[in-house]
C-alpha cells in the first residue's frame, strides 16, 4: 500500500512575492526518490537515398547543387515504449535558390502517425 499526500496551491497572482515564493518553498522542499532502473530504447532499422540534381554545364558536381529528392524507409522491430513495427516512408525535397533560400517539403506516411507532411525553408 502506498500512502501519497497532495498539497494544491493557488497561484492568484503571479506578480505576488508572497504567492510565488510559497511555490518555490513547496517545490523545493518535494523529493520523491526512485530506485535506479535501466531500460533500452526501441531498436529501428533506417534506410535512406539522396539524389543530387547539379546544373547541366557541372560535370564534376562540385559547390552548391540545384536540389536533392530524398527517401526513407524506417522499420521497428518491437512495439514497445514507442515504437512500433509498422513501416515508415518519408519523400522529400529541396529545390537550391541560389545560396539564399532553399524552400523543402515532405511528406511520410505509415507507422503509428499515419500521414504527416511538413514545409519548410533553410537559408
């Protein structure tokens, strides 16, 4: 049996020295120990590609290329503490505006978050 004790305090307002010094002092004085403990993270398996797209007059694909499409494939091997062993794909790419911007967009589907999509730029 375990016997837990619960003080509530009301923050009225929090320009109050009084009020906000009385949380400190409770927040200070609240210790809850716990027993060590080890546990290991979700092991995945990750695969990803880039393609690279250079300007056509750059043979030696040298400085700063045009854009890249990329892909990825994540697998779980357990479904526990988060992952999962559903599959994961993501797309992705990037299109180079000179060395000012680079807008990007993505898009992943699979796993336990079904479909996400994100946008974004990298200057």
């Amino acid at each position: 049996m375990q016997l837990i004790i619960m003080t509530v305090i009301f923050i009225t307002d929090i320009t109050s020295k009084e009020q906000v010094d009385s949380l400190l002092d409770k927040i200070k004085t609240t210790k809850t120990t716990i027993p060590e403990f080890n546990t290991s993270l979700p092991t995945t398996i990750r695969f990803g590609a880039v393609y690279r797209i250079y300007s056509p007059g750059n043979k030696k694909q040298e400085g700063l290329e045009l854009g890249s499409v990329s892909f990825d494939y994540i697998q779980g091997i357990a479904d526990k503490l988060g992952g999962t062993s559903k599959p994961r794909f993501g797309l992705g790419a990037e299109f180079n505006a000179g060395s000012v911007v680079s807008p990007r967009a993505g898009v992943s589907f699979g796993g336990d978050e079904n479909t996400l999509v994100s946008l974004g730029t990298w200057n």
